[in-house]
C-alpha cells in the first residue's frame, strides 16, 4: 500500500450496513460523477472486498486501491 492519498470526488459511508447495500449505495453515487472522478467507499462488510473487485469488472469503473484496517475497508473507484 501506497503512502500517496487518492483525491476522492465524492464519498459513501456504507459501515454498519451489508452486502448489497454498500455496491448499491456506490452504484447510485458513481451516477452523479462524471468520467474520471473518483468516488471514495468506507464499509465494514467483510466481503465488501470480493464484491467491489467483482462490481468493478462487471461495470468497467477502475478500482483504484483498497485499504484495510481494523476491519474497516475503504475502496477508490474510479469512474469509467
């Protein structure tokens, strides 16, 4: 992992809420971006990982990185 910081456009709070709910949240935001802008996701879902890794293959929006810690996971998608 990367000391750099990622600039995010816009952010979901997805923690406490599961699976779908956090793919659909950021579904819904990366609507109100444009191409190129990044969206910032924080979830505490522990399989938020498999799905946003499978929601970016799907839909073709880049995931940038993901950050674990203290099973808090923060995902950077970028969109397409």
């Amino acid at each position: 992992m990367s000391d750099q910081t990622i600039a995010s456009d816009r952010e979901v709070d997805a923690r406490g809420l599961n699976c779908p709910l956090p793919i659909l949240r950021a579904k819904k935001a990366l609507t109100d971006l444009g191409s190129g802008q990044v969206l910032k996701v924080i979830s505490t879902d522990p399989g938020s990982k498999r799905d946003f890794e499978a929601f970016s293959r799907q839909t073709g929006h880049t995931l940038l990185r993901v950050e674990e810690q203290d099973r808090q996971w923060t995902f950077f998608l970028q969109r397409r």
